[in-house]
C-alpha cells in the first residue's frame, strides 16, 4: 500500500445562481398511490429552455428501483442531474410510506 496524503473536501451546496440546466431535459414528480416521474425533453425558444415534451413516464414505491430504472431509460443526463433526482425520490419514497405531502425541490 502507497502512503499518501487524501485531501478532505467540505461539502457545501451550489448556488442556485451557479446551477446548470440540464439539456437531456428534466423531470416532474408526483406521489399519490405510487410514484410518478414524467420525463420531458427540453424545448427551447431563444436559446432557453421554454417548455418540454412529455417523453416517458415511470412509476414505482421504491426510490432505488426508479432512480435505477430512470437511469436505464434516460442515459444523457448530467450526473449533477442524477444526483438530484436520487435526493428527490427519497423524499417522495418517505412522503408515501408516512402518507405526508411531497413537494418537489428545486435544483
């Protein structure tokens, strides 16, 4: 084994002025009975993006079968993107099992 000096590294959260749309497009998500993400590629209009195509929808309980399954379906995606959805069906796997509200989280 090679002794080396391993920086540690403080996390902290982007800014939200600092935060990057994703051009593979973006993602709603609903909890009622189950699970819903709806994934729409991006529209643009005037370089920005200004709406979106509903291009598949995905359904489940469990965050990591989704987030795997998403991830299968919709490969371009930004890994920052990946991220955050992972963190957002978490929330919305709790909000089902403790039948509470989800409210999706920006970026």
């Amino acid at each position: 084994m090679v002794d080396k000096e391993v920086p540690l590294i403080k996390a902290k959260k982007t800014p939200q002025k600092d935060i990057v749309l994703d051009r593979g497009g973006f993602f709603v998500i609903e909890v009622h009975k189950e699970i819903t993400v709806e994934y729409y590629s991006n529209i643009y209009k005037n370089n920005r993006i200004a709406s979106g195509i509903l291009e598949k929808v995905f359904s489940g309980t469990k965050a990591d079968a989704l987030s795997d399954t998403i991830a299968r379906h919709v490969p371009q995606l930004r890994a920052e993107h990946y991220i955050y959805l992972g963190r957002e069906l978490q929330k919305a796997q709790y909000a089902l099992e403790q039948n509470k509200k989800y409210v999706q989280g920006g970026c």
